[in-house]
C-alpha cells in the first residue's frame, strides 16, 4: 500500500474517532479506496534524521565499544574506566597528535588491572533517573564466539614487566587473557593491535592486566566486532556500524538521511561551534568536543568523537540509496543550552 493511501486511511479514522468523541450520537459514514488516493505525496518526504544523543552515534550505530578511548573528556577525563591497584592520570605532554593531545598514564607497582565498562545505561527509565548501579556496571554485550579486534596505542617510559587483554565478564575477571608486545622505552607512540573472542554471550569489559613496575602511556583504544557493517571495505575505511542497527535503517526506506542534527550542528557556545572538517579523516586525527547533552554533574561524560562524522554519514546515504541532507553551522548557538537574551545580543 502507498504511504499516500495509508495517510488517507490515518486521516480518516482521526476524523471519526474525533467527531463521533464529541458527540456518541452523531453517525458519520465515508469510504475509503486505495485506487483514489488523491493528491500524490512525494516519496521525498519520507526519510530519516540522524543525532547523537544518548549514545546513538557513539555507542549505537557506530561499532567501536570502548567508550573514553582517547581520554578527551576535559570534566571526567578517567570516566568508563575501572582502575584497581594502579596510579592512573591523564596526561597531555608528548600526546598522540594535536588534535588527539590526551592519553592514560600508568604508574605500576606490582599487579593491577584498568578496564572500560564501555558505553553505560546511566537510567532506570527517564533521562532524570539516575541508576548507580548501572553506572558502576560492565556493559558491552559480547556475543559467544564472535571475535573483535583491539586496537590501541602505547608508549612505554620506563615499565618493565608484562601486560595482558582479555574480554571479561563479572565472574571471569582473569580467564582468557593474552599478552600483549610491550615496546621499549623511549620509542615513542606504537599500535597494537590483537584479535580478541569472547567465550560467552555476556555483559562484560575489555581487562588490562598489569604485572610489573614503572610507568608507561596508552591512548586510542578501540574495540571493534568483526560482524560489524563495512568491516574491512576499502569503502568503510575508518569506522564500521553496528550490523543490526544498519540493517533496521534499510528495511525503513528512506528517501534522504538528514545529519548530523540540530543542537548538535550547533553547539553550547561559540567556541565549541560543529565544524565538519573536524569529522574526516582517520579517527585519531579527528578532533573531539564536548557533546551537548552531557552530564558531568552526574557522572554522564559524552564526547563527540566524530566517529561517525561526514564521510561516514554519506557513505551511508550512498549504501542506502538515501539524499543526503547534510546541516552545516550558521554561527548559531544551541538556544537550549545558552542564555536566549545573552545569545541574542
């Protein structure tokens, strides 16, 4: 059935449920045929509006399930991170690059672990009703057998000892772990890379596990499915999407994707207006602001990684057979999240 006759029906069982609403006695007949719609609506109308709130970029259609990865929340800069029996700081001399200037430092002494819970549910419900609990839980979703691949990078300034990465639950916080190459000291900023599979469809964290003494720096870390949409194309070259999540926007149809939204093209003031060279190219070089639906207030850090950022919108589009609708900033700030009268003048 075509949206224009499933509008006319819609529009006439409003007419009714109105009409006879208002007085029980009142009879009202009409007819209704799918061969005589009517005006033609055009199939350009129907589409699909794209923003990252409450996690729907991050930790929703983009894959990657490691949330902080790069350490550039300025308010909660440890937030998503689990830290037992290590000094852990964030640091921003020597950084990865100079849009990317923020990195863990780890000073051991012995055995400890840090680990990210990755992106958290924070509410029972509302966007008001805050859980601690949920705050304080593991919550990627790993699927049994699946496997993922690690990715991070790590400079060494004097550690000596091992590290191990593990994929972990509540209860197995020390099974399947393996070790990772630990460069020298002094050799600056290597990758890493491991590929990593989960033993059970379960709630759980990526594990670091440290057995040594000294200091050492990591940053960037990413955790990516490899059932993930666009994983390995030359046409995804930086970031792929949740398949599921892909897949529900190609049963939907649309004409056009609008992006990357409306507050968010904006900004919460006029240093941190959107700027779309910011969301291209490779992730580490895409540089992060404050998303403006954050809550520091209660333990709800949230960044715009750009993760999913202007290629990836468009690439999109492309996969889809979608216009795409791109928002740009006008120099405009979020009315929302400013004072109106300050902003006006």
């Amino acid at each position: 059935m075509k949206r224009t006759a499933v509008s006319v029906i819609i529009c006439a069982l409003i007419f009714v449920f109105v009409f006879t609403g208002c007085d029980g006695m009142n009879t009202i007949s009409f007819t209704v045929s799918k061969d005589n719609v009517g005006i033609e609506i055009s199939q350009d109308m129907y589409g699909l509006f794209l923003e990252d709130i409450s996690y729907a970029g991050d930790g929703g259609l983009v894959s990657n399930l490691v949330a902080n990865g790069s350490f550039e929340y300025e308010a909660l800069p440890l937030s998503n991170w689990f830290i037992t029996n290590l000094s852990a700081t964030v640091g921003s001399e020597e950084g990865l690059n100079d849009k990317n200037t923020r990195y863990l430092k780890i000073d051991a002494n012995g055995i400890g672990n840090f680990v990210n819970a990755g992106y958290l549910e924070y509410y029972d419900y509302l966007t008001y009703d805050y859980n601690i609990n949920k705050i304080h839980s593991k919550d990627m979703g790993f699927k049994k057998d699946a496997a993922y691949d690690l990715s991070f990078y790590i400079r060494n300034i004097d550690f000596e000892g091992s590290i191990k990465v593990g994929l972990i639950s509540y209860e197995n916080l020390n099974d399947y772990c393996e070790a990772i190459e630990i460069p020298s000291a002094g050799e600056g900023w290597t990758k890493i890379e491991k590929r990593l599979v989960s033993k059970a469809s379960e709630d759980g964290g990526l594990l670091f596990m440290v057995d040594g003494v000294g200091e050492f720096c990591v940053d960037f870390v990413s955790l990516v499915p490899e059932d993930s949409y666009g994983y390995g194309s030359d046409e995804w070259k930086y970031v792929s999407l949740r398949s599921d999540m892909v897949q529900a926007l190609f049963d939907l149809s649309p004409s056009f994707i609008r992006f990357p939204g409306g507050c968010l093209a904006e900004g919460d003031d006029l240093d941190n207006l959107f700027n779309w060279k910011n969301t291209i190219g490779p992730l580490e070089e895409r540089e992060q602001t404050s998303n403006i639906w954050n809550d520091d207030e209660n333990g709800k850090a949230y960044n715009n990684t750009f993760a999913l950022g202007y290629h990836e919108y468009l690439q999109l589009c492309d996969d889809l057979g979608a216009k795409p609708l791109p928002i740009l900033n006008a120099g405009m700030i979020c009315q929302f999240e400013a004072n109106y009268n300050e902003m006006a003048e």
